[in-house]
C-alpha cells in the first residue's frame, strides 16, 4: 500500500534515506560501519512490513538511524552520556516492534496490561543481550566498539527499562494498524 499520509511519506524517505547512508557509510568508514548499517536496514524496513502507524514507524527509524551513526562516527566514545539514551529508546521500541510482530503472526498475547509489559520486557532483556554480544563481537573485530562489565550491565538494565516503558504502549500499537486503518 502506497503511504497516504505525510507521516507515511516522511518514514518512506527516511528508509531511502537509510539506503544511501548505508553505502555512505560501506564506502566512507569500512567494512564494520558497513555491517552496522546493514543491519539497520533491516531495521528500517520491518515497521513498514509489520503495518505499525506512521509515528511509531518514523520514531523507531529515526533512534535506529541514531544509534547506527553514532556508533559510526564513535559518538559513544567522544560522548559517552549518549549510549543511555539510545539503549534505553532503541531496545524499548525494537521490543515493541517484536511483539507486534509476535502478534501479526499468530502469537496473540492476552490483553491485560501486565502480560504485555512483561513480555515486552522479556523480550527487550533478550534483545539487550543479543545486543551486547554483537558489541562484544564487534570489540574483536575493532577494539574501537566499547565494551566492558559495567557497560553492558547497565546497557542491559537500560534496555529493559526502555522495554518495560514500551510494552506501556503495546496495546496501542497492536489495535493500531495501517493495512486496516
């Protein structure tokens, strides 16, 4: 379905956008902001696929893109207070999508607020470890990704208070839908 609104048309540039600072970023920083930024697309394309709202589509694209360039241009070293922030939004609203993706294929929680803040909790401290082993692996690759005890305990503390928050939402997010609106 072709976007109808301007929100709709905002997140479709943003992931052209992502595109070509995919190859911006492959050409200008190398193989590792490559990888990197692969990954966000991946990212960038599964609001659109999961038929979430425009403003969850388009917030979730921006903190992804946010997240990727920072690692990219090592804002996480040069301003270490970021990393807080895009834990805690990032793993909030990857969790989000992955419980509204859970439900668009058949896996319907019950509707009661406290089921759905703790699976998205669940599967935000999943997604937080997932993330902290890929830093982890990326540290071996180039000593540059940061990583450290402390720091990926607190990215996973932050990351599942940014889920937490998030399946606050969920209900929301799983009566809005695009493909039905």
């Amino acid at each position: 379905m072709p976007p109808g609104t301007p929100l709709e048309w905002a997140a479709d540039a943003i992931r052209a956008l992502g595109v070509v600072l995919f190859v911006v970023g492959l050409i200008g920083w190398g193989p590792l902001a490559g990888a990197v930024l692969a990954l966000t697309l991946l990212g960038l394309v599964a609001p659109r696929f999961l038929g979430v709202r425009a403003s969850l589509d388009l917030s979730s694209q921006v903190v992804l893109l946010l997240a990727a360039w920072c690692s990219v241009l090592d804002l996480y070293r040069s301003l270490p207070w970021i990393d807080i922030p895009v834990h805690f939004a990032l793993n909030g609203l990857l969790a989000l999508l992955a419980v509204v993706a859970a439900d668009r294929a058949g896996l319907h929680l019950p509707p009661r607020r406290v089921v759905l803040v703790v699976a998205t909790l669940t599967v935000g401290l999943a997604l937080a470890a997932v993330w902290e082993i890929g830093e982890w692996a990326g540290n071996r690759l180039d000593d540059s990704v940061l990583v450290g005890y402390d720091d990926s305990i607190l990215d996973m503390a932050v990351g599942g208070l940014g889920a937490a928050a998030a399946g606050l939402v969920v209900p929301a997010a799983l009566r809005a839908d695009r493909w039905r609106a």
